[in-house]
C-alpha cells in the first residue's frame, strides 16, 4: 500500500479545490489516492533526458507484413535499421477506435487487436521506452461510455457534455468548421453533445469528478504498462465555460499539473508532453511555472521553416528563434517536422504577416498539398494546417520545383537536430514519403497524404534501390548516430541564435565541454560567409572546413579546434 506523504497529499488537494471550487474536494481526493494506491512506485532512473534521446512518430501499422502483428512487423523493421538511433517509439494511438485514425477512442485500455496486443507492446518496451497517448478531451461515439450516455445508465452517462442548440458559442476556438453540436436520440429525448473534432468524437465532461478519476486511472495504467512520454492530445479545449473560447482555461492547465504531480508520484521519469497546436505565445503557457508540462511541442518550427527554405530568406525563423526561452531543469521542447497530423498554420499567427502566410499556403497547394480550414466567430473560415509530406513540402521554392529536393529536406532535419529540445522524427520524414494521393482518394480525409501505410517488402526495396527514399533514410542514419555522440546538443544545452544574413540559419550550442556552430544555407546555390576561425572541423564531413563559402543547402556542424 502506497502511503503518499502529507506535503504531496496538501498539494493534490489544492489542485482539486482550484478544479472543482471546493467542491467535495476531500471526497475527491480521497477517490484519487484509493486509485493511486493501486499502483507500484517506480524508482527513479536518473535525468529524464539528455542527447541521446531521439523519438521516432508512428502508427502501429504504418509498418506491415502479410499475416503478421503490425505492431510486430513494426518492432523487427526498426530494430533491424534504426536500433542504435531511436530511443523512444511513440505509437500513435494504438487502441480500438471508430475513426480518425486512432484518434477516436472505443477503449482506452486495450490494444487494437489489429494492431496486436498488450505483449506486443511490452516486447517494444524491452528495446525502446514508450510514447503513448492519452486522447483525453473526447471518446468515441461507439464507446461503452457513450452507449450509456444514450442509454442514460451505467458508466458514461454523465461524461458527456450537453448543450441546448439555441446557446450561443461563438466565442469558442474551433479547430474545425464542422458543427460544435451534434444531436443524438438518448433514453431522455434528443440531446445536442459538444463535438470539437468531429460528431463521431464527443467531447468529455471533466466538471464531472468521477471522470477526472478515471482518466487518472488511465494515465497510470499507462505508466505501469511501460509509457515513458504521455502525451495529452488536444489537451488545450479540455474544460468548457459557456461565453469564453473554451482553450487554455485555468482549469485546463491545473488539471495537466494535477497529472503531472501524480504521474511523477508513480514514476520519477515519466514525461508529461502537451500538444496545443496553437501560437507560439499559448503554446509555451503549458509549461506554467516549472510546474506544468515537462516539454511543449515546437509547433512554430515546421511552417517556419518551410517558409525559409522557400524564400531562402531566414529572418523570420531566425527571431522566432531568438525569442524562445532556454530552458534547464525539467522542462525542454519537443522538437519535429512533421507528424501525423498536418502543418499548422495558427503556430504562425504574430510570428509571419499575413501576406506571406498567404504565399506559403498557395505554395503548398503547387506542391500537390491540400488544406483544412477552421471556423471563425465571424462565420468567417481560414487555413488551419496544410496537408502534405514534409519531403514533398520540399520539392522546391517559390520559384518552383527544382533538382535540390532530397538536399533542401536534409537540411530542414538538420536545422531541427541542431535547436534545444528533443528531436523527433515522423515515419514518413525518414522514408521521404511523398504524398499519398491513393489514401486520400480512399479515405476522402486530407490528413491521409501523409499516414501512407507501407507494406513491408514494398518499403525494403525503396531503401535499397537508387531512389530518394533510401538517400534520405541513409543519411539520416548517420546524422543521427553522429548527433548523439554530442554533448553540446544536449536539449537543455546553452543556445544562441546567430545572424550570418538572411541566407543562412545559425546556431551556436554550448554545453560544459562542447561548443558547436551550426551554420544551414537556405539557398538553390552557392553563398559566401565568414566563419569564426576558431571553428573549422566540420562534423558532418568529419574533416577540417576552411572555404568560406557554402553550396546550395549545405550545413555544417562545426566543432572548435
């Protein structure tokens, strides 16, 4: 029997009376230390990170063999290549679901028997440590849950939210321009259920303690079952006040510390990651004050710096870049391109005019992408993230397509190795995927271009033959392993933020006995610069670096003498 001392004990409690105003907070509190007490507590191992820690996004089939577990056919492909460059598989949600890729959750504690099972999961965790996902602001409308809200009896019947259609929400946030209502017959006559996302995705009450308890529980299972990051989905539109925007209200960010506190009760180690793809500004609220998040998303970065390497102009990315705070201790970025959603666009709001949104969004669409739109309080729509692979995102500039695709792509996963945090890789980023026109024709869903599911053989062969794909694969095999051997790319290592000119990108990254100058060309062609002579043994060509100027889309990780 856990016995939690009295300190952490006062802590939950107030967290429980600021969520629910002192409302039977002690009758709460008690619920959530019988669950606790539930589960072992895990010692702790040592830092929850440092420059060894590479994360690979995937689903668990996006990876399949014939007649075998994805989740099995996955495990054996990246142990037999990415072994010794990944150290923590986020599986995109791998439970049974209704839709949206996983993302509609039937059961939050079983394993998607299509997928494979609970030991499936267990063998990944004996070679890498978990990411999983607690898709916490709705369920599916095909979950036991949900069936007993329309039943009005049973477990679920309160854990959704009702409204009366003539209510006016115009004021809140929407990610989508589908109805915020969706009307459902229930034992009780028609109800209109709050749906965010989608009418097959019903958002959860958490005004209701009772599920407050039970997603705790959840986390924690997840905890024991191996679950290294937990990274809360959507975890911005969780609470909901009629007359505001319904996102980042304080009871959101005081139930994240609540799941902090407790997750870090259980396990020392365990990272608390959330995915708020909103500006810049709210999205680095989340850490709160070094009691909140352990990393933020950098959501800013994938649209940024598209926008750089299509202008070659850095200036936009380069004070966006100035402006993030360093962070030590427990805190850190969780740093990506691309990943199984698309590219923002609001990450951009105050941080590019609208003008050049304008031209990157048009741009994309050149490229083959596809866009998804939100809607406005005004009834107005505008782009809310941009459909298409990063490697196809890449096949050129404003000027058009040209020949520097595969070196124009490196050079975006290099610029996003380089900045403080932890780096991330999308399948798909490492397989150049491009976009998967098939899938979208299938599903009829955007988001499809960039979730290809690949058949095994079909992808060992695009890795072994003179393509692209296996260019990319291969250097970022090697970019990676030759990453982690550095201390100064740390990700709470010391950053600063360089200006060599709006062709070039620069970071300086210190750590207590590394310095390393990174120094990225944005541009088709050949520029001139003046290095610092201290720096002149370029890493990446492991050799000494003494020209003074930079080919088309060539980067440099330079050491000091």
């Amino acid at each position: 029997m856990i016995n939690p001392d009295t300190a952490f004990i006062k802590k939950i409690e107030n967290r429980l009376k600021f969520i629910y105003k002192d409302n039977y907070a002690k009758t709460i509190l008690a619920d959530l230390l019988h669950v606790i007490s539930s589960y072992q507590i895990a010692s702790k191992k040592g830092p929850k990170w440092n420059e060894n820690d590479v994360v690979l996004i995937t689903y668990g089939d996006s990876v399949k063999k014939e007649d075998e577990a994805p989740l099995e056919t996955l495990h054996a492909f990246l142990n037999a290549n990415l072994k010794e460059q990944l150290t923590v598989v986020h599986i995109l949600p791998f439970f049974p679901y209704s839709s949206d890729d996983g993302f509609s959750v039937i059961d939050f504690r079983e394993v998607n028997p299509d997928l494979g099972d609970w030991y499936d999961i267990k063998e990944l965790t004996e070679d890498y440590d978990l990411m999983a996902d607690l898709v916490i602001n709705h369920a599916s409308s095909k979950s036991q849950w949900f069936k007993n809200f329309l039943k009005q009896h049973g477990k679920g019947k309160d854990y959704f939210i009702t409204e009366e259609p003539e209510t006016d929400l115009s004021q809140v946030t929407r990610p989508r321009n589908t109805p915020l209502l969706t009307p459902y017959e229930t034992a009780n006559g028609t109800k209109h259920v709050w749906t965010t996302f989608s009418a097959d995705q019903v958002d959860l009450n958490f005004s209701n303690p009772d599920l407050l308890i039970e997603m705790m529980d959840i986390l924690l299972g997840y905890i024991d079952k191996g679950a290294r990051i937990i990274r809360l989905d959507a975890i911005a539109f969780l609470w909901k006040v009629i007359g505001t925007t319904c996102l980042h209200l304080p009871e959101t960010h005081e139930v994240v510390k609540l799941m902090r506190d407790v997750a870090e009760f259980i396990n020392p180690n365990t990272i608390i990651l959330t995915e708020t793809n909103v500006p810049n500004k709210e999205n680095l609220s989340y850490f709160g004050n070094d009691d909140e998040a352990h990393m933020v998303y950098q959501f800013s970065l994938p649209p940024l710096l598209l926008h750089a390497l299509h202008t070659a102009n850095s200036s936009y990315l380069t004070s966006w870049a100035k402006s993030l705070p360093h962070l030590d201790g427990n805190k850190t970025f969780f740093n990506f391109t691309a990943s199984h959603d698309g590219i923002g666009v609001r990450p951009l709001e105050g941080l590019l005019p609208d003008d050049e949104k304008i031209t990157l969004v048009e741009n994309m669409k050149g490229f083959g992408g596809m866009v998804n739109y939100k809607s406005n309080p005004d009834g107005s729509q505008s782009p809310y993230e941009l459909n298409i692979t990063y490697f196809d995102a890449l096949k050129g500039t404003l000027k058009g397509e040209d020949q520097f695709q595969v070196e124009r792509f490196l050079a975006s996963q290099i610029c996003m190795m380089s900045l403080a945090g932890v780096p991330a890789f999308y399948i798909h980023s490492l397989t150049a995927t491009p976009n998967y026109y098939e899938g979208v024709k299938k599903t009829q869903h955007n988001r499809t271009i960039n979730r290809r599911k690949w058949e095994l053989n079909e992808l060992q062969e695009v890795l072994v033959d003179d393509t692209p794909q296996k260019k990319v694969f291969e250097s970022l095999q090697q970019l990676i392993k030759l990453r982690k051997k550095q201390t100064a790319f740390h990700p709470n290592a010391q950053q600063e933020i360089l200006d060599f000119g709006n062709d070039f990108f620069a970071i300086k990254r210190k750590s207590q006995n590394q310095t390393i100058l990174v120094i990225i060309n944005l541009c088709d062609e050949e520029k001139e610069i003046e290095i610092p002579e201290e720096f002149s043994f370029d890493l990446i060509l492991d050799s000494e670096f003494t020209l003074n100027k930079l080919k088309a889309y060539q980067c440099l990780w330079l050491a000091k003498k």
